[in-house]
C-alpha cells in the first residue's frame, strides 16, 4: 500500500479505534456531533475519525440521527444515550 504524504497507514488508523472509541463516546455523551464536529474534538483527520465512527456504528454503539437535508452532515449519537 503507498502511503500519500499526510495521511497515516490504515493499520495504524486501525489500530487507535480502542483508544478513539471511549474518546468519541466521551464527545457524544455531550450531545450528538457530526463528523467534522467529532475531528475538531479530538483533533484528527476527518478520514480517520469517519473510519472509527462507521466502525461504533457497525456494531451498534452509535447511531445515525435523522437530517433534514441531503446536504447536510449526519449527527451521530451513542446508543442508549442522550442523541
């Protein structure tokens, strides 16, 4: 895999989900965030943080909240928790 100047090695994207987990879930506990919102919280590249949030949205520890445009970003909530 060649790597492009500025962005990280997926195995190494990969291999901070443990750590950014709990750090996107403490950010959401906040209220709901879109992904730009989540990349400004825990000061990480958009790619990465997209990555970590459609990994907690697989296997269900978030979720999408309804948008009302196309345009618009989706806001992202902990399941269980406040949206």
């Amino acid at each position: 895999m060649i790597a492009r100047a500025g962005l990280r090695n997926l195995r190494e994207v990969l291999r901070d989900e443990m750590v950014q987990r709990d750090r996107i879930a403490e950010a959401l506990r906040e209220g709901a965030k879109t992904i730009p919102q989540l990349a400004t919280a825990l000061r990480a590249p958009e790619n990465e943080v997209t990555k970590w949030v459609m990994a907690m949205r697989r296997y269900g520890r978030l979720r999408e909240l309804p948008k009302s445009r196309s345009d618009d970003y989706f806001l992202y909530g902990l399941v269980g928790g406040s949206p």
